[in-house]
C-alpha cells in the first residue's frame, strides 16, 4: 500500500513541476522534460544546494589564453 501512495505523491510532484515550468513559458514539450529532469534529481538525493566543484586549474588556464588572446589583438592595432 504505502508504494501506491508514494506513487501517487510522485505523480503529483511531477505535475506540480509540469505546470510550474508551463507557469514560466516554457512549451508544453520542455516543461514535461524539465518535469523529468527534476524528478530524476530528486531521487537521486540532489537539491539546489549542490555544488558542482570547479576545476581551477582548467579555469587557469583559460584565463590564461583569453588574456592572450586579447594581448595580442590589442597590440596588432586593432584597438586604439
């Protein structure tokens, strides 16, 4: 029995999501995709106050080349 009613308290979860995305504006197609998207994250445990760890030599690095980058495009006389 208790199944049923998780099932069913499921079920309303997701509806209440559908037409929270559908709220927002998004088409009915998007909303029933975000709808399963956040109930997947549900029953993995996740919540919003996960935090995805940065990888700050990968973001070194690219600070390191837009610098570059934006060196060598001032010093070519394109910005004056």
């Amino acid at each position: 029995m208790a199944t049923v009613i998780m099932d069913g308290n499921k079920q309303w979860c997701r509806l209440a999501w559908r037409l929270e995305a559908l709220r927002a504006g998004f088409t009915p197609e998007v909303a029933n995709r975000l709808a399963f998207w956040r109930w997947l994250a549900a029953q993995r445990g996740e919540n919003d106050q996960r935090v995805v760890p940065l990888d700050t030599s990968r973001l070194d690095n690219a600070v390191t080349q837009l610098e570059a980058s934006f060196n060598a495009w001032t010093t070519s006389g394109k910005l004056s």
